[in-house]
C-alpha cells in the first residue's frame, strides 16, 4: 500500500493547497489596498500609514515564528502542504492539533502514534475544515451587521467602544494564559517570562523614548520566553 504520507506531501495535495492560500494572499492585497485608499481620504498621510504598515509587519514577526515552530509538529502529522494551508487560515496550532487528533481517533488511529492511513489523513483533513467553517460562516453573515451591534453596545459613545474592545482583548488573552498559568509547569514559567520582558521593554522604550523597541517589544518577549523556558 502507497505510503499516506506520500500522498499527503504530493503534488495534488501542494495545487489544491496553494489555491486556497492565494486567496488569502489576494484578500490581504485587497484590503491592503482598500485601507490605504481609505487613510488618504481621511487625511491621514504617506508617513503615517507606511509607518502603520511597518509597525505591523515588525510586530507579526513574533507571533509568525510561533505559528511556524509550530507548523513543524503539524507538519509531521498531515503533512506540509495541509500544515501550509491551514495555519495560513487560522494561525492556531492547538486547534488545528486537536481537530486532527479527534478526526483520526474516530477511525481508531491515535495521532502521532500510531500509523496513519489513508482513512485517518481523509478524517484529520476533514475535521479541521469542518471544526472551522463556522467561523466562516459567521463572519460571512455578520460582519456588515457589526456597525449597529456595535453602535447599540457602547450608545453612541466612541470611548465606551473602545473601552469594550479592549476589556474583550485582555479578556480573550486572559482566558488563554489562564490554562497555561494554573499548569504550574513550563508553559507557566514561559508565560511569566513573556510578560515580564514585555513589561521591561515597554518601559524602557517609554522612558527611553525608543521607537523601534515598541514595535519589536513583542517578537523579542516571545522569542526571549521560548529560549529562556527552553535551556531551563
């Protein structure tokens, strides 16, 4: 029998992959695009939006790397063309891990285990778009209604908004450390470490009046947590 991981890495599997993640190459060109034409007719200038545009790129670094060490692991397991694709759409290696895992221990295959077959690859595959396309759906749905949701939550009010959306982030964050902090373990320490160098940096960039240490604040706190946690 031709082995699954033959297929899996295939020339197929990379063709139908590629066509997805083009899309989400043209999409982010697209409203790339958009978002520039939009600041020029709000008066915002070249200056600052190139400066957004390089603040952000900077700051992605970070999480980019994290997304690809863990693209590694995923790699192994369903191969480097689905690990592409789907990291490229949702970015969470624990999602994408889990729903693979569940897919395959519905045909009686434990991931990373034992071996794959064809069936256990076709479930893995499946669970991990179907696990996701709700949020496609939704956001499809409802993301041209969002302007009055938003609107009937803060009451008109631009700085209840922004206090909201910004309760949701720590919120959302919160809940994600929360597991790792309780663990008591490495992932604990590399939580702790993350926003202490974090914290150190942001001061000393506001004291130190340093621009550049804002924007890559974040890549050098996880970079500088996953090292530290790793010779510990």
């Amino acid at each position: 029998m031709r082995d699954i991981m033959e297929i899996a890495n295939g020339i197929p599997m990379w063709l139908a992959c590629g066509i997805a993640v083009a899309l989400v190459i043209i999409q982010a060109l697209v409203f790339a695009k958009n978002a520039y034409q939009a600041g020029t007719k709000i008066g915002l200038t070249k200056k600052q939006m190139n400066g957004a545009m390089k603040s952000s790129a900077i700051t992605s670094i970070g999480p980019s790397i994290v997304i690809l060490s863990g693209m590694l692991s995923l790699l192994i397991s369903v191969g480097g063309p689905m690990a592409w694709m789907r990291l490229s759409f949702i970015g969470s290696v624990m999602f994408e891990s889990m729903a693979a895992g569940f897919g395959t221990q519905a045909v009686g295959v434990q991931l990373g285990a034992d071996q794959m077959t064809e069936l256990a690859f076709c479930m893995a595959v499946w669970t991990m778009i179907l696990g996701s396309i709700g949020w496609i759906i939704f956001g499809t749905f409802s993301a041209n209604r969002m302007d009055k949701v938003q609107h009937k939550l803060s009451g008109g009010n631009p700085a209840l908004l922004t206090a909201i959306s910004g309760a949701a982030i720590v919120g959302a964050f919160s809940a994600l450390s929360g597991q790792h902090l309780s663990a008591m373990n490495k992932n604990s320490l590399s939580c702790i470490l993350g926003a202490v160098i974090m914290g150190v940096l942001l001061w000393i960039a506001d004291r130190k009046k340093v621009k550049w240490l804002n924007e890559w604040a974040l890549t050098f706190a996880i970079l500088g947590a996953m090292i530290i946690t790793a010779v510990v």
